[in-house]
C-alpha cells in the first residue's frame, strides 16, 4: 500500500479544495474527482484514500478521506455503457485493492485516535463490509473480537459500532457465543462502551430470526442494566441514544421483554416523570413503553400497572402546554410544534388507547380528568380536554355509552376564562364528531352546535373562533341533512360575519365551513346561494396578489362546494364568471409551490360532475396541469448521518427523512400527496366524462399502468389501479372496439407481471379486484392466449403462497406457539388473505367469462392448488375452491367435465355441510350451473346425488334463518335449473316440483331471482295444475305471496315482472273480490305499497 504514497499527496491536496468555502472552486475540485480519478483510476483512488485514511498526519484528512471512501467506492462505475450495468466502483476493480485497502482500514482501526475519525473510519469499515457481494473479509471478524476485548476503550466502543451497522457478521455464530460477547459489554467500566453494545445487540436481535432471538432473550435484563448508570451518572445524550436504540428493538421483538416488562415501565416511566430531564430524554423513555403497546397490545395488557403508570406521565407532559403571547395574537397560524411534550403527550395518549382499547385506559384517565377540569390551573384544564379528544377513537367501545355525560364535561368549559381552553373545548368537540358520528351529531347536536355557534362568535379570540369553524366542519361532514337544516341561518349568519374579518385565517376558515355546510346541505343551502355565491366570485376576481393566493383557492373551493350542492340550475347563471374566473386562474399559476393549484384540480373535477359532457370543451385547459402533476417523480435527498437535514430540507416544505445503511434518506412527501390526488382526478374525469374522456385515455393509461410498481407511495398504487378500469370503460362507451384493444393489450401486460410477483396482500385485492373491473370492460377475448396462461400463473403463485401461509398458521396454532398478540396478528392476516383470495376468484370468474372454453387449457395449472383448497377442513377454503369450479363448469361447459372427477365428490359433501352456510351457497349455485350449462355429463351426478341433498337442505328446520336464507335461495333456484334440464329423468318429478314451489319465495340473493321466477311463469303456463290443484286456496295463497315479495323487493327487468303480474291477475281471476280481498290482506303492508309505488297490482 505504500506505493500509494506519492498519489495520496496529489489526492490530498484535491480534498483541501474539495474543502473549500468557495464554491466555484470546490466544484472544480469534484469535477476532478470524478473525471480525473473515479472514472479513470478508480483503483488508485480506493488505494490512495486508504493510504490517506490509515497513515495521514491530519485528523481532518484522514476522517474525510473515510467519508470519501465510503461514499465513491458505492457509486457507480465510470464508463459503463449499459445503463443496467450496476457494478460500483468498488466491485469494478481487482481484488488485490479490495485486500489492500482493507488491511490499511484495520490498520488505522488499531490507529486511530481521534474520536471523530474512528466513528467515520468505523462507518466506512461497516459499509465496506455490508456491501461485499461475496468477496468475503475474513480478517474482519477477529479483528473486531480483539477490538471488543482491547484495554482500550476506544477500540472496544469501535468494535461494537461497526457490529450495530453489520449485525450479519455475527449471524453465523451461536446465540450463546453472542449473549456471552455482550453481556461482558454491558457491564463495562466506560458509557460509550456499554451504550455501543447495547445498540449493536439490538441491531443482532432486529436481524435475527425467531430462533435465533430466542436464544439471546436471557441477555435482556443485561441489556437494560445499561440505562440505570446513563440515569445515574447524568449522562443524557447516552441515556437517550440507549433508550432509543431499545425502542427499535421493541418494535421489532417486543416478546423478549415480557419477563422484564415491569422493570420497563417502572424505569420509563420514572424518567418520563423527571421535569429536570430534557425533553428528548423523556420522550425517548415513554417512547419505549407505548412501542411495546403497540407491538404486543396483548402482553401490555396483562401487565396490571401498565396504564396506571403510563397515563400520569402523559397527562404531567399534555399539561406542559406554556401561554404565548404570540399564540393569542399571530396573523399567520403556524403548525404545532410536534416536539414539544404537551403534543408528544397528546400523540401518546392516542396511540396507546388504540393499542390497548379503553377496557385499561379508560378508568385510569377518567381517574384524573374530571378533577383536572375543575383545577385552578388552566394548564390542566387545557390538558384534560385534550385528553379526552386523544383517547375517544380508541376508547369508542366504553366511552359512546356515556357520551352524553362526557359531552357535558366538554361544554361546561366552553365559558372557560382562559381561551387556551376554550381552544381545547373546540378541539375535544371536533374528534368527537368524527370519532362518535354519527351518534354525536343525531344525540347531542343542539349542545355541541350551540357552543360552537356561540365560540364562532368570539372577534376577541380569533384563534378560537377560527378552531370553533374548523370544528364545525368536522361536525357537518358527519351530520344527517335533517340535523344540521335548523342551525343554517345562525351557522351562515356566524361565518359570514367572519368573512369581514382582518385576519386572513379567519376568513379562510370560514370559507371552508361554508362549502362543507353547503355539501352536507345541498340543496337545502339554496336559500344562502344568492348571499355567499357573489362573495365568493369578488373573492376569486379581487383578491390577486400573492398573498391571497390561499384565500383564492379556497374560495374556489367553497364556490365549487356550493354549485354541486345547489345544482346546475340554480347555478347557471354564474357558471360562465366562475369558469372563466378558473380558467384564468389557471393559467396564472405558475410556481411549483402555488396552493391554488391543488384547489384548481379537485375544483374542476367537481365542475365536471356538476356538467357532465359540457365540461369536455374545458379538459385542454385542465388535462395538462392535472397530467404534469400525475407524472411528476418524487424529490429525494441523501445526506451523510452527521448532516443536517433541517438546514436544507425543512419538514414543513414536506421534507421526512429516516436512516437507512449509515445515510439519512428523505423523500418530499408533499409531492406524492399531490401526485396521488392527480392520479384519483383522473379516474374521475374518466368516470364523469365516459366517451368523452377518449382523447386522453391513451396517455392516461400509459401513465397509469406503470404506476403499479410506484413503491414510493401505496396511495398513488390503489388509486392507479382503481382508474384503470374507469378509463378502458369510457373507450368501451366510445364504440371503437379496435381502440378499446389497442389500448388494453400493453396495460394487460403490466398487470400480469404485478399480480404474479406482488406480496402485498392489500394491493394483491386491489389488484386483481381491478383487472377484473378491467377484463369485464374490454370483454370477449380480452386476453391472448400467452396472456392467459401468464394470467393463470400469477394466479398460481398468488395462490400456493396463500396454501402455505395458511399451514403455516395452522401449523403455529397446533404447536401451541401462538399467544393473544399472535392470534390477534394471525387473525388479521387471515381476514386480509381471505378477502385477497375473493379478488383472485372474481378475477378467474372475469377472465372465465370473456374466454369460456379457450381459458380451460389454462385452467390445467391452477387445478393442484384448487383441489387442495378443496380438500381442506377450512370452510372457506373449500368455498373458493367451489366458486372457481362453478366457473369453470357455467364458463366452459362440457369441456369441464375433463376436470369433473376432481371436485363432484366434494361439492357433494359440501351440500350437506352444516356448519358454513357459504359453503353450501357455493355448492347449490355449482349444481345450478351444471345443469344450466353442463349437460349430459353432469345428469347423472345432479340427479342421484346432488338432488337428494339439496331436497334435504330444503326441508331443515333452520332453512330461512338469517344466516342460511342465502344458502335456502341458492338451493331453489338450482333446483328450478335442475328441473328445467333434467325434469324428464327424475322418477318423481311432479312431488320434486311441488316441493321446489312450497320452497319459494327468492327474495334476498337478487342474482338468483331470475332464474327461479323465469321457471315459475314458464311452469305455470305450459303445465296448468302443475303446481298446486285447483282450488287449493292456501297454495293460491302462497303463489300471490311468493311472487309479491320479489316484485317488492327487486326492480325485475320489465318482461319478467308483467308475466308475474299476469300470473298473479289469472290465477285470481276465478275468484270474488271477497276472496281476493282476503288473499290480499295476507301481503304485508310495506310490500303493498312498495308494488303498488311501481304500479305493478
């Protein structure tokens, strides 16, 4: 290496610049970097900084030189002419420079003095480390154990920093060996050493697997004996660093800590009590208890003491809450201060009784609360009111039951002397109208709309009266129209009086208000519209300069709000101002950050809905801005871990950054937001517009389709993939079926590739729901036939991983290794897998039916996967596997009965299950199909098998209970299809008959009307006397009710319900209008006139 040398010198003197205050000359100087050495020499440059790293005179050169290596060894190698080319400058040159600059790196690790140059030299080794792409370091390891058991302190703390980033090393040695190695650590006689351990170990226990951490659960206790010396010592920084690296290992095996859970709160909560403790130090403590919360609700739970200890200490922080002056007279609201402890205590408060649910939280809080109402302290005053709008949505269960009283607590401080508290009043209200609606608004609305009319009204405390509007809103949104329509004159006299206020927060406030009581009013707010709408308009027409640019757009906003409500109509009028006013506003905006163009967007699509295809003539004004903002690419930002992200990239701007691999990696949320918002516009558009969408659903679908890989943002995902099959409908409506092909064949690709390799399983639903949506708008033949077998092999996978995970949870269950945190987990992945396997039936079904016959080649690979769901004990395993053969058998026909061995016998058994009523659903409905579309292969089955049970199913006590009228529905209508098929070949059909008609009415499954009512009409008019004898008054008696009952509830397509009607009309005809009368009398009342409403008897 120490031919390195005399190149080290010259790179040396290129760092000074790269140093450099002068920007024109540090450019330079990273211009050379990269042309000069990176790309040209990379091997001298990765040997020349490990020379500088190891063996320099400087501190600051060699801890630079550390950060350097780091950084260019990752980067991309130069002159790589393919773009898919990912080799770095590290794995591009030899492995002797690999070995080199190694041994100068372990050199200078045994070195090293200076603290800051080891911590970057340690980073520098780990990276190197992580990203050895199987060119293994075997030194590393020793080297680090001699570190760890070195007298000196440094070297050991060095050790343990570069086993926190590179927990791998330490994966192949036993669980025993590790306890051992860092229990010794944890007593050790210096801080950094000990807390170093500590996060290393944590870093052992995020990456290990389940077997492995439980063979290092016995080091927890030594793990926590770290934090009482950091307390002790009143060393906070490592108090913290310690907490806060335990906090990760609670979130990622919080399991480990059930023995030691108490001794975890005890501490935690003593440090959060401590006032004298920064409040970082605190919130780290607390921060640790409420992760274990909600990593293992269940555990937490059990653990008496929990919330009794918990709930104080955010209640002592909620009440931190300091009277700024500035609060009370500010022009501009600011965003709270999420750091503070008086938020963190709310945030707390709110995360642990969603975790944990009221059963423990509620006594324990309610145990403080009212008390501190009543305080002299408006702190604690503030801080119980915000309390109680922290805990509702968690607490819904217990608290909705007293709701009246805890309202009246609320409101009681609407008087308040103090307007902190007032404000808080305005708070508590708004959560409870969204957490209890809408049992608030119908139950309490006269004292919750009464106090909040009155705070509106309070011009001396503009920040309450702005947070009373904001309240309100949240109220209406959730109110019946009929609640709020006798509050509108008072609500509209308040906010319009805020209108003239000076403060611009205040007026857009009540802009705001305005649109939400005008959509939850609609047309009710018609009374209003000749006072607000001319405002708005002077609003948007005068209000230009910058910084008005807010109150514009949520006047545009409001007034858009309001034409939707009143409708077109009374609308018409203004409409070609507001359009216009719109419109020019549109093309004046032009800077990326300007608010009025989210409020431009969501206002034009609600102009559309209001329009409908007159709104066509404005998509070249509105289409392009919309577009640019569904294509724009999320902001990203890397910085070393030692850089300040806040300098740079502030959180208000949208900016969150987390840590990953050593680096802080940041992504501007606020970009994806806007993208996502973009993304759902178009759906609209498409759906409000159909044909008239056309022009534009080409580039929308080559915008949308990729979008299904957009791992940045899951909302930008499901929404792309919910607009998809919303724009192939409008090109199906267009009429150009070429068109309509041409645009689905490249997005049928996309989808078919996501749907085999996606894990998801919430977008797995979404996807597959979608393609089905999408399948079904294209229609016959939408899929070739590579894409039909590609199709059946997503299908496949989806599937055998759902098989799998399916043992395994049974698996886990059997083995009696699953607590109440794992099945409250299990359960919820199991409800999910279920409903992701719909999807992936509603899809089979959707494809089933624009192929028939052609899709039943396919179908060959999915059939092992299906006939073990079919085997299986799991009812609803079984029902998706009957579903699917229901399919194949109604889609395909004859050509099923290939495949018919591998499922009769089941679907038989499951026509006589008696413990899931969706199975036997599914089993009728497939003996339904097999006669209707079957044929002669499936008569012999139907008749003396399937027949028999379904008689049997009929004639069960329970048949038209809640719970198995569905199935009941489904046996009856099968039973219609069977005689209609097969009725020559049943050795009794008559009495089969007689019973199929005893079994009526259909009148709950709408998709299994027609077919039992079509056989009805056909039996009664080719086979009179049939069904019942004549004169048998009581059958009669039923014909008229089976019958009434559908016509009422169903709008029957219109043959079906006249040939009804005329059933009914001609078997009464024979009879006295006393005797009719009778029969009539018998309908109930609200069937009555539900037929009569449609003027069929």
């Amino acid at each position: 290496m120490s031919t390195y040398g005399q190149t080290a010198g010259l790179l040396k003197q290129l760092m000074g610049k790269l140093m450099s205050s002068d920007n024109a000359e540090r450019s330079q100087a990273e211009q050379a970097l990269n042309n000069e050495w990176r790309d040209v020499q990379p091997q001298t440059l990765l040997g020349s900084l490990a020379f500088l790293v190891h063996r320099d005179a400087s501190a600051e050169a060699r801890a630079f030189a550390s950060v350097l290596l780091r950084r260019i060894a990752f980067q991309p190698a130069g002159g790589l002419e393919n773009k898919e080319d990912e080799r770095t400058v590290w794995s591009s040159v030899p492995v002797d420079v690999h070995q080199a600059v190694r041994a100068e790196l372990l050199g200078a690790l045994g070195s090293e003095s200076d603290q800051g140059a080891r911590h970057k030299l340690c980073d520098t080794i780990a990276e190197i480390a992580d990203n050895d792409d199987g060119d293994e370091w075997p030194e590393l390891l020793p080297a680090l154990y001699a570190c760890a058991q070195n007298d000196s302190a440094a070297l050991r703390e060095s050790a343990y920093r570069v086993f926190a980033a590179c927990a791998h090393l330490l994966e192949q040695q036993s669980p025993e060996a590790v306890s051992t190695g860092f229990v010794g650590a944890f007593q050790d006689s210096e801080a950094q050493v000990r807390v170093a351990a500590l996060k290393a170990a944590v870093a052992f226990v995020v990456a290990a697997g389940t077997k492995q951490r439980a063979g290092v659960a016995g080091m927890v206790p030594q793990m926590l004996s770290v934090l009482e010396p950091q307390l002790r010592d009143g060393d906070e920084a490592g108090l913290t660093e310690a907490l806060l690296a335990l906090v990760e290992a609670a979130e990622a095996a919080p399991k480990l800590f059930r023995a030691v859970l108490g001794n975890v709160v005890s501490f935690a909560m003593e440090v959060g009590r401590r006032e004298e403790l920064e409040s970082a130090t605190r919130q780290a403590a607390v921060e640790l208890v409420v992760t274990l919360a909600e990593a293992a609700p269940g555990m937490c739970r059990k653990h008496g003491q929990f919330c009794a200890a918990l709930v104080p200490v955010c209640l002592q922080m909620l009440s931190s809450v300091e009277d700024d002056e500035a609060w009370h007279t500010t022009e501009t609201l600011e965003e709270a201060d999420n750091e503070s402890d008086d938020v963190f205590g709310e945030q707390t408060l709110d995360r642990v009784a969603n975790a944990l649910g009221g059963k423990q939280l509620l006594p324990v809080a309610f145990g403080f609360i009212p008390q501190m109402l009543e305080s002299d302290k408006w702190e604690q005053r503030h801080a119980a009111l915000m309390a109680i709008s922290s805990i509702g949505e968690g607490c819904y269960k217990l608290m909705h039951g007293e709701l009246g009283r805890v309202v009246q607590m609320v409101v009681g401080r609407a008087q308040d002397a103090h307007a902190r508290v007032r404000y808080a009043v305005c708070n508590c209200l708004g959560q409870m109208a969204t957490d209890f609606a809408p049992q608030l608004q119908e139950e309490h609305h006269e004292a919750v709309v009464g106090v909040l009319v009155g705070l509106m009204g309070e011009t001396s405390a503009p920040r309450v009266q702005t947070h009373a509007a904001a309240a309100m809103v949240n109220f209406a949104e959730e109110a019946p129209r009929a609640v709020l329509e006798p509050y509108l004159d008072a609500l509209l006299a308040r906010l319009l009086s805020m209108l003239g206020s000076p403060r611009r927060y205040v007026q857009e406030q009540a802009i705001t208000t305005i649109a939400t009581v005008a959509d939850t009013a609609q047309t009710r707010f018609g009374a209003y519209y000749a006072t607000i709408m001319p405002l708005l308009l002077d609003v948007l027409a005068q209000a230009t300069d910058r910084d008005h640019r807010l109150l514009r757009g949520k006047a545009m906003e409001c007034a858009t709000f309001v034409a939707l409500a009143v409708g077109r109509a009374t609308v018409e009028h203004d409409l070609p101002r507001l359009v216009a006013l719109l419109t020019q506003t549109q093309q004046a905006v032009t800077e990326s950050d300007d608010p009025q163009a989210a409020y431009l967007q969501a206002s034009w699509a609600r102009l559309c809905k209001l329009m409908g295809a007159d709104f066509a003539p404005l998509l070249p004004v509105v289409m392009p801005p919309l577009v640019a903002a569904a294509r724009q690419q999320p902001d990203f930002a890397v910085l070393r871990a030692d850089e300040d992200a806040e300098a740079s990239y502030a959180a208000e701007d949208g900016w969150e950054f987390a840590s990953i691999g050593g680096q802080q990696v940041g992504i501007r949320t606020t970009a994806l937001e806007e993208k996502c918002d973009a993304v759902e516009l178009l759906a609209t558009y498409a759906r409000d517009l159909g044909a008239a969408f056309v022009p534009y659903a080409a580039d929308a679908l080559d915008l949308l389709a990729p979008l299904f890989r957009f791992y940045f943002h899951e909302g930008v995902r499901y929404a792309a993939a919910a607009a998809v099959p919303l724009v192939l409908r409008a090109v199906q409506l267009a009429g150009d079926a070429s068109a309509l092909r041409g645009a689905w064949a490249p997005v049928c690709d996309k989808y078919i590739s996501v749907l085999a390799a996606e894990d998801d399983d919430a977008f797995v639903l979404q996807l597959f729901s979608s393609f089905a949506d999408a399948v079904d708008a294209v229609g016959s033949g939408a899929l070739g036939d590579a894409q039909l077998a590609a199709f059946a092999s997503a299908c496949l996978q989806q599937m055998n991983k759902y098989y799998r995970r399916m043992h395994e949870r049974q698996a886990a269950r059997a083995a009696e290794e699953v607590d109440d945190d794992d099945e409250e987990q299990l359960a919820e992945e199991e409800a999910l897998e279920g409903l992701a396997v719909d999807e992936v039936a509603k899809a089979l079904h959707a494809v089933f039916r624009a192929h028939g016959s052609a899709f039943a080649p396919h179908f060959r690979a999915l059939l092992p996967v299906a006939q073990q769901f079919l085997a299986e004990r799991d009812p609803a395993a079984r029902q998706w596997a009957i579903c699917v053969f229901d399919d194949l058998v109604e889609f395909t026909g004859a050509a099923s009965a290939q495949y018919a061995a591998g499922f009769l016998d089941p679907l038989a058994h499951a026509l006589r299950d008696t413990t899931s009523p969706d199975l036997r659903q599914a089993a009728a409905y497939g003996v339904g199909v097999m006669a209707q579309f079957g044929g002669d292969a499936y008569a012999g089955f139907v008749v003396t098998t399937a027949l028999p049970a379904m008689l049997d199913a009929l004639a069960r006590p329970d048949a038209r209970t809640a719970e198995n009228v569905f199935a009941t529905e489904n046996v009856v209508a099968a039973l219609a299809k069977v005689l209609r098929a097969f009725g020559d070949r049943l050795p009794d059909a008559r009495a089969v008959l007689r019973t199929w008609f005893a079994a009526l009415p259909v009148c709950n499954d709408e998709d299994e009307v027609a077919a039992a009512y079509e056989y009805l009409v056909r039996v009664a008019t080719e086979q009179p006397g049939a069904l019942f004898d004549s004169g048998d008054t009581r059958a009669l008696a039923h014909l008229v009710k089976v019958v009434v009952e559908p016509l009422a509830a169903f709008d029957l397509p219109a043959d079906l319900a006249r040939a009804l009607v005329g059933l009914v009309s001609s078997s009464l005809a024979g009879l006295d209008d006393n005797a009719r009368a009778a029969l009539w009398a018998e309908i109930p009342a609200e069937q009555q006139q539900a037929v009569q409403a449609k003027g069929l008897l």
